[in-house]
C-alpha cells in the first residue's frame, strides 16, 4: 500500500511542476514499425517465389508470339501492373493467338504500363499497328496482330471479366504482386 501511495503522490506532483509548458505528445513505439518491417521480407520472398515460377513456365515459350506475349506480360509487371496474366488463344479466336491483361491503380499508371509494353516490344523490333484508349485512361489496346495487350484500371477489369470471356484459353504465364 505504501509503494501505490507513493506513486500516486509522484503524480500529484509532476503537474505542478510542468504547469507552463504544453505536454509532449507521446511517441509511438517503435516495436510496431520493427515488426511491419521485418514481416516485409517474408512477403517479397513470396512475391519473388510466384515470379521465378512464372518464369520457369514461361522461360520456354513454344512459339515466337508466345515470346512476344510474354516480353509484353514482364513489361507490364516491371511498372508494377497488378495480376499480369498471359493467355494463349490458339483455335479459340480468329483474331489474335494471344492476349496480355493487365491491371492499373490510377491513369497514370495505366498510361506508364502501356508506355513500357511498347518500349520494350518496340526494343525487339515490334510496333503497334493499333493503339486505342491512351485518352481516355480507363483502358488501353495495344494492338500486334496476333497479340493483343490490354492495360485496364482495377474497376474496369473486374467489370468486364476478359478472363471468364476466355476461360478455355491455356495459361502462358501468371504475374502476381
């Protein structure tokens, strides 16, 4: 009892003496910060485990497209493009034998993701013979003939759901953060 006393006293006291001066904001601890920090390097190993095994399905593409796709799929996850997806549309479509889908957090980055695509297909000798959407900034086509790369905002993928669209299409490779 007498220890709980004096504590109680020293309490009584302390404001006396620190009436004139504002109190300190108490600092937050940094144990949590610590554990938030030490926690991110098991997660980039993670990360860094689904991206090696993407490569390794991917780093023995059949065909050349499929090479093409695959450069434009790591393109994309370099900017940082959220779930890249590589699909091979062979007998399925007409029109394109593969397709690259990508999502974006913002304009700007939807914009800086199609950037790189055609920056490093154009370093392999590749143009766009379309590009659609670059205004507009909610979804961007880039047209190669038998491959189409598509660059979406987060809400405008899940709205249109290209994956369900060709859910029989083989998966090349699979990016994810």
């Amino acid at each position: 009892m007498q220890l709980k006393k004096k504590g109680i006293a020293a309490k009584k006291k302390a404001p006396a003496k620190a009436e004139g001066r504002p109190k300190a904001k108490a600092k937050a601890k940094p144990k949590a910060v610590r554990k938030s920090a030490a926690a991110r390097p098991a997660a980039k190993q993670g990360i860094k485990k689904k991206q090696t095994e993407v490569r390794k399905a991917a780093s023995h593409p059949q065909s050349d497209g499929e090479r093409r796709a695959v450069a434009a799929a790591e393109a994309a996850y370099d900017k940082k493009a959220n779930d890249v997806l590589v699909l091979d549309l062979t007998g399925l479509s007409p029109v394109m034998d593969h397709v690259v889908l990508a999502s974006a957090r913002s304009e700007t980055h939807l914009r800086s993701v199609a950037d790189n695509v055609e920056e490093q297909l154009a370093k392999l000798g590749e143009k766009a013979l379309h590009r659609e959407g670059y205004r507009d900034g909610r979804w961007i086509v880039l047209d190669y003939g038998d491959l189409m790369v598509n660059v979406f905002l987060d809400q405008q993928r899940s709205h249109y759901r290209l994956e369900q669209l060709w859910s029989r299409a083989r998966v090349v490779a699979r990016y994810e953060a």
